[in-house]
C-alpha cells in the first residue's frame, strides 16, 4: 500500500510540474519544491533542538500560530521550523519571526520524507487539523520523534473509516497524541481503536481573541461612522463579500425602514469589482475607504456605505460593528466567522456553512443565523435592526459561546509538558 501511496504522490508532483507553465499556483509550488534540499538553510538549527510545525495554508497558520508562540515562549532553547503546503500560506507568511525556518513542504515521497527528517532532526513535529502526509509521518516515527496533531476534525465519510482505510489509520496510531476540536471526532477514532486522543478544542479561538486585543483603530472608519446623517444607526460590517452576498445585502437595504451604516469589505479588491459595487449600490451613497483616509474633509452627507478597498483591515473592522454578514455562502463555503464573533456581535451567513464546525456551534448556541434566500436575510436582519433586546440577546449568546472555547492553547501546551 505504501508503494501504491508514493505513486500517487508522484504523480501529483508530476501534474503540479506539468501545470506550471499555465497556473500561477502550480508555478509558485513548483518553484519552491526545486532543489530544495541544496537551498535548505539547516545551518540555521544546527546544534539546537528542533520543533517543526506544518500547517497546510494561511488558515491553518492562524490555528498554528497560538501553540507556535506558546511553545517558543515555553522552550526558548528550541529552534522552530514552519512549513506549508500552499502558496496561499508560504507567500504571506515566509517572513514570519515566530519561526527560524519557513519552508514549502517537499512531495511527500519515501526519499523527500528521509531527507527532510535528517535535515531538521526534530524532536517534535505537530501538524494542524487535517494534514496527514503519510511517508512523513512513518519517517518520523521512525526516527522516534515525538508526533502531535491539534485541532484536528474527523467526519465518517473520511477514508480513516472506510473498509478500505485500515492502512491509513494505521498511521493515526504512530501520533503520539491526537488533539481533536469535537465530541462526534473523539468517538470516531475511538471506534477504530485509536485512544491517545483528547477533546480540546479549536486553537483559533485563541488566535482571534489574541488579534482582537491587538486591534486597531481607523480614523476614517470612525470619522464615517461619526458623520452627522445618522450618527447613531447601527453598523453592519459585510466582511468577505462576493457578488451573490452583495446583491443580498443591496436587496435587505431596500428595504430596511431605518437608517442603517454599511461597511463592505469584499474578498475581491480589484477596481473593476470596486467600480461594480459603487454601481449596485448607487455612487452617491458610497465612499471608498482610501479616497476618505486621504481625503478627511471630503463630504459625507448622504453616503452610508463605506467600501474598504485596502488588505489587512477586515479583522480590527469588526470592532466597530453592531451586526456582523460574513460572505462566502453561495460559494465554496463561508469565510471567518471567529473574526466577528470575538467582538461579541451576532453574525448572519449564506447556506454553505455546514462544514464549518464553528459555525455550527454559532448557530447552535444562538449567536448566528443562516438563510438560503434574500427575503429571509431581510427578516433576519430587520429584527436586530428594529429590536436591539433581541440583537443584544444573540450578542450575549455570542460572547458565552467565545468564552468557552478559549483555551485550547493552554490544554494541549499542559498535555504536551505531561506526555
């Protein structure tokens, strides 16, 4: 079955090679796989013990990123190595401090897997929610390294658990312990004899709760929230936007009987989906955030809607938010909701949402709502707009919901000091 395995993972580089020329991804990828072992600075660790983290993409980081900080501060003697999978996730976070190497992570093949475990000599390897690179794991148990996984989510559709899926769960069996963000996740790896695994919850609700006493402040931000048209109508923060969750909202402020300040942070900040935006929603009701902040005494009457047209800002944003719109529902699923719950608002999304367990546990818990059709985002938000009790009702739930799930930093740091 391994064979079989590094096949596979030929193959796949193979592809990625092959799709170079046409995908900027693929050529990004591939460029950081060539001669890699030449170009790895292991001089930086030599003589020290090493921690090696991989997290899959940016995502992931951010779940690494609380338990990385953790363990430095815990073991300054150690020497941290961070690799990632994607380009999303190396690109933005190569020149990250936390950690003395930042590397793409070699094709998961027997040989790539050696080097690399003789090049770092870890002493400990963690890996984040669902990376499970089999030749490296064997490697590394192999090489008697001491192995975790946190945040990790485990479904029954997973092959883990399939008739077929004996080898690969086999493998599960070589981490020394399994550090799971749910209940239904425990009992799935119980049930195919996999019991050095704990409930611990999911280390981004660290991370956001870090980020959120870091945020900042954006004097054009409130200077539009303070202008005299409506200076105290409630704000609703529209983070991550695509075009469906746009045309919703424009749908909802049609009819929406009060004043009502709109901040609209798009995924998309290119000037032809900027330009689309001010058109949906009429330009004399737009302001865009660059032209404010490098214009303060620029004219604001009538304009309601602030279009954030810079990076970087959605996550100190919330702060100034009544009601949180979180986009990405009539996509490929639904960006951070975290980011807004933290600042204890109540938060509203479109239907693709059932794979993300935190905002299951949003809705479950009375902080959230979904809808799947305009007329129900106009009923959903016109009651927190018109009734501030029940708005303040979902924004306690909200802040009950955040609050007990901190933590899980500091239980799986405790059990790693145990084990």
């Amino acid at each position: 079955m391994r064979t079989l395995y590094s096949i596979a993972i030929a193959f796949f580089a193979l592809g990625v090679r092959l799709a170079a020329p046409f995908n900027g991804k693929a050529a990004q990828l591939r460029k950081g796989w060539r001669h890699w072992v030449h170009r790895f600075p292991a001089a930086k660790i030599q003589g020290h013990p090493t921690a090696w983290f991989h997290a899959a993409s940016l995502g992931e980081f951010e779940q690494a990123r609380p338990v990385i900080e953790a363990f430095r501060q815990q073991h300054p003697d150690f020497k941290i190595c961070l690799s990632f999978f994607s380009p999303s996730g190396y690109e933005i976070r190569k020149d990250y401090n936390g950690a003395d190497i930042v590397f793409y992570l070699p094709p998961d093949t027997r040989a790539n897997a050696r080097r690399l475990v003789e090049l770092i000599d870890p002493k400990v390897a963690f890996f984040v929610k669902y990376e499970f690179w089999f030749n490296y794991l064997h490697t590394l148990k192999c090489h008697n390294t001491r192995t975790f996984i946190f945040s990790a989510i485990f479904r029954p559709n997973q092959y883990f658990f399939k008739w077929y899926g004996s080898w690969f769960a086999q493998h599960l069996k070589g981490f020394d312990h399994l550090f799971v963000q749910n209940e239904q996740s425990l009992q799935l790896l119980n049930g195919i004899g996999i019991t050095q695994c704990s409930l611990a919850g999911d280390t981004r609700f660290d991370r956001v709760n870090d980020i959120a006493r870091q945020a900042k402040k954006f004097p054009a931000v409130e200077a539009f929230l303070a202008h005299t048209d409506a200076p105290n109508a409630p704000v609703l923060m529209a983070g991550s936007s695509w075009e469906p969750d746009e045309a919703n909202i424009k749908h909802f402020l049609d009819r929406c009987p009060k004043p009502i300040k709109t901040i609209l942070a798009p995924h998309m900040i290119g000037e032809g989906h900027l330009a689309q935006i001010e058109h949906l929603f009429s330009p004399e009701r737009c302001i865009r955030y660059s032209l404010l902040a490098a214009h303060p005494d620029t004219s604001l009457k009538g304009r309601d809607i602030l279009i954030i047209d810079n990076i970087g800002m959605l996550s100190s944003l919330y702060r100034y938010a009544d009601i949180a719109y979180i986009g990405g529902g009539f996509g490929k699923g639904i960006h951070n909701t975290l980011e807004a719950a933290i600042f204890n608002i109540p938060v509203c999304f479109g239907p693709n949402h059932k794979k993300f367990q935190e905002a299951l546990g949003l809705l479950d818990a009375g902080a959230a709502k979904t809808y799947s059709r305009p007329d129900e985002l106009v009923d959903i938000l016109n009651l927190w707009v018109d009734n501030p009790e029940a708005r303040q009702q979902a924004a306690a739930a909200c802040r009950a919901f955040m609050q007990r799930n901190l933590g899980a930093t500091k239980t799986i740091m405790d059990s790693i000091t145990t084990l």
